[in-house]
C-alpha cells in the first residue's frame, strides 16, 4: 500500500510540469529559441549542451510543450541522482510475486518525451541498456522475461565534453551517436548577461503568484 501511494505521489508530482518559459531578448537567447523551434515538430533525438544551470531542462520541456507530443507525459531521469545498482531497475522497472509490476521511467514516458539528464553521469552498464532500448524501443523489466514497447522522444543534456568522455572510456561511442542527432548549445549566463534583469523580474513574478512575495521593482542600481 505503501509503495502503491509513493508510486501515485511520483506520477502527480511529474504531472506537475515545471514552466517551460524560456526568458530573454539577447542574440545568444534568440538564437537558442530559433534552434529549439526548428526541432520541436519532429521527433528527432535533440543532445542540449552547456554549463550547468543554464536552464537544459527548461529548453527540454520547451520542446515537449510545443510539440506533437504535448499531451505525453514528459519524465526527467537525473542519471546523477539515481544510485548504480538501482538504474537498471528505476529505468526498466522491475516484477516480483509480492508487488507485480512496478513500472520504470522509461514506460512512464510512453507516448511523450523522456529527459537524460546530465547523461555523462550514467553507468556504461546502463549505457548500453540504453542503447539497446534506442535501438528496439523494447526492453524487459528487472525479474520479467515479457517484453515491453514503447514510443519515446529522447532529449538529453550534458555539461561535459561528450568526446573526452569517449576518448577516457567513460562514455560509449554508439550512444553518443544516437543521442546526438540534433545537438543544441544553451548558452549559459555569461553568453547572455543582457538577459539577467529580465530573468530577475521574471523569478520575482513567479514567486510573488506561487509564494505570495511582495511584487517588488528592480532599481537600476539593483539590475547593474
């Protein structure tokens, strides 16, 4: 009962889509938003890069909110934030006697759009399980000898040098070459600093309808 519930809390809170806002006026942003409008009607596998924090899921869900696929369910998987010996299942998911069928990420995403994030961060076990469902767009769950289909988009996002990582041994060749089909640079805050007062403004709107914080003005003092 308990598994059952926390499953339910983790299905409404990923329906609880972060804003897809993308924010900004400067050459780096518009040429950014020009890219992302170009990829959001296919189904093409888009590969973000940038620093971290230059906002790889905002563009992410740009891209899903926009697209055919806008209706599906769009599900973040942090490799970073998953220990290894738990992607496999968390991914796949897993059936045991006890509990059933206890559905992975990627089935979660069927029909939509599933998020690698910082895919750099993930086993090379799981990379080539990965592979494999990119190839198939079939897996087997954890305990399970049934095969699974599914319809996926795949967007991913790295804040390393993908190729350092292949040239280490770290990162497989064969999915960098699936995943990077369309590749995207966000630029980070340093190539767009003449969107800073506008992103300012924008947090202190947001905060202000969701927190209830005063709606204050930016001094021009405060925006330099």
């Amino acid at each position: 009962e308990t598994s059952r519930l926390r499953r339910e809390n983790v299905e409404l809170k990923r329906k609880d889509v972060t804003a897809a806002d993308l924010v900004g006026q400067s050459a780096a942003f518009r040429s950014l938003k020009s890219q992302l409008d170009k990829v959001t009607k296919s189904n093409g596998r888009v590969m973000l890069t940038g620093p971290s924090g230059a906002g790889k899921e905002v563009a992410a869900r740009y891209i899903h909110s926009n697209s055919a696929r806008a209706s599906g369910p769009f599900v973040s998987v942090s490799a970073a934030m998953i220990e290894p010996e738990r992607m496999e299942e968390v991914l796949l998911g897993r059936e045991t006697p006890g509990r059933g069928v206890e559905k992975g990420l990627l089935e979660l995403a069927h029909g939509g759009v599933v998020y690698l994030d910082e895919v750099a961060d993930m086993p090379t076990v799981t990379q080539s399980k990965i592979l494999r469902v990119l190839v198939d767009q079939t897996f087997t769950r954890v305990g399970s000898a049934d095969r699974v289909r599914v319809d996926l988009r795949v967007i991913s996002s790295t804040s390393r040098d993908l190729r350092q990582e292949i040239a280490a041994g770290r990162f497989r060749q064969e999915l960098y070459d699936r995943l990077n089909v369309v590749p995207v640079h966000v630029p980070g805050l340093s190539e767009r600093r003449e969107d800073i007062p506008l992103l300012a403004q924008h947090f202190i709107e947001t905060l202000h309808k969701t927190q209830g914080l005063p709606l204050r003005e930016l001094s021009s003092e405060a925006e330099a």
